[in-house]
C-alpha cells in the first residue's frame, strides 16, 4: 500500500532532523577537539620544560622546586581534561554523527531509489532509531554550537527538537515583568464569606513570595 503525502513529508522531515543532527555532532566533536588541543600546548610545554630544567640545572634544590612546580602544573591540566570529560565528549559526537550520516543516508537512498515500496513500517523504523540514538546521548550539544547551526538552517529545513526550544530571557528594563514588585488579584466573595486574598512579592526574581491572608467580610 502507497504511503500518503502527509507520511513521505514526515521521513523527508526526519531525513532533515537526521542531516542537521549530525551537522550539531561533527561541530560539537570539532568543539572539543579545538578545547583538548588548546589543553594540551601547555601540557607539551611543560613536558618539554621539565626535560631541559632536569638537563640544564644542576643546583639540586632549585632543581626540586621547579620540578614540583612543572609536575602540579601538568597535574591540574590533567585534572581539568578529566574534570570537563573532553575526550568522552569527543568519542561520543563522532560516534553520534557517524549514525545520524548513516540514517540519513538511508532515507535519502529509500526516497531516490525505491520511493514505490516505502512502508509505514519503514518510516516508523526511522522515527525510532532517530530517537534511539538521541537517547543513547550522555552529554548535549553545547549551546554555542546550537545557536550558530539554527540560525543556519532555521526556516530551511526542518530542525530537531534540540534546536526548536529558545532560551527565555528575563530582561530588567522599566515596566517589564521584574519591575512588578506586587501583583494582587481583585477576587468578590458574597458577604459573610471567608475570602482569601493572595499577594505575590518578586523581589529580584529570585524568589516568589506569596502571602495568604483570610477575612471575613
């Protein structure tokens, strides 16, 4: 049975989200990449160091300091490299964007070379190793990577899930949201009833207040 035009324009979506998701992989691998390679000059400078001081100096005590000083050097840029997990990242986004290539590979060659015998089937099989290999992500693309890969491809092709959530911005300026220091809420209870007022202070946004008071009236 022929798929409808609604369902091919569902995979044509995915193989979209599957393209653009392996170009959010490759920049965040090249990322990370670029952070360990930036780590890790200093590293080759202070190992380099540390074998020119030991052949060089022959004061033995200068000699301890300066090697203690190299050694805790390439010991916090050591600890920063495992602290921040920069080559898990970087394993990981390749091995994502190696899958994403691949889905959307598959879903090209469906739609090119075999568009006749595509099947609900089919496209429900693509859904769900598209979302298999989002579930299978430990860590996000950074937010950096984010915002240059929508502003991209926004409004040309169909973008993932990932990159159609923008992020909300409070701003300060005078009769915004963080200037209403109170808002009260007019409430009318017949006579003789309780009635339960409630006061909402924001004080720097930080917190919300809300104060409960009850009255007869």
């Amino acid at each position: 049975m022929p798929i409808t035009e609604q369902q091919k324009e569902l995979l044509i979506q995915y193989k979209d989200k599957a393209f653009i998701s392996s170009v959010l992989a490759e920049e965040s691998n090249n990322y990370f990449t670029f952070i360990k390679n930036l780590i890790n000059i200093p590293l080759i400078v202070t190992n380099s160091a540390m074998v020119i001081i030991n052949a060089i100096i022959v004061d033995q005590d200068l000699l301890k300091v300066l090697n203690i000083i190299l050694n805790s050097s390439t010991g916090l840029i050591l600890s920063l490299i495992s602290n921040f997990k920069v080559y898990e990242h970087i394993q990981l986004f390749n091995q994502v964007k190696c899958k994403f290539n691949k889905l959307s590979h598959v879903i090209d060659n469906k739609l090119t070379n075999d568009s006749d015998r595509i099947t609900c089937e089919f496209i429900t099989n693509i859904i769900e190793d598209y979302d298999q290999i989002y579930d299978g992500m430990e860590y996000t693309f950074p937010a950096s990577v984010k915002k240059r890969i929508k502003k991209q491809y926004e409004g040309k092709l169909s973008l993932p899930t990932s990159l159609s959530i923008d992020i909300v911005e409070l701003c300060n300026k005078p009769g915004c949201c963080s200037n209403d220091k109170y808002v009260q809420t007019p409430t009318t209870t017949p006579a003789n009833t309780p009635s339960i007022t409630f006061t909402t202070e924001n004080k720097n946004l930080d917190k919300n207040y809300i104060n409960v008071s009850v009255s007869n009236t």
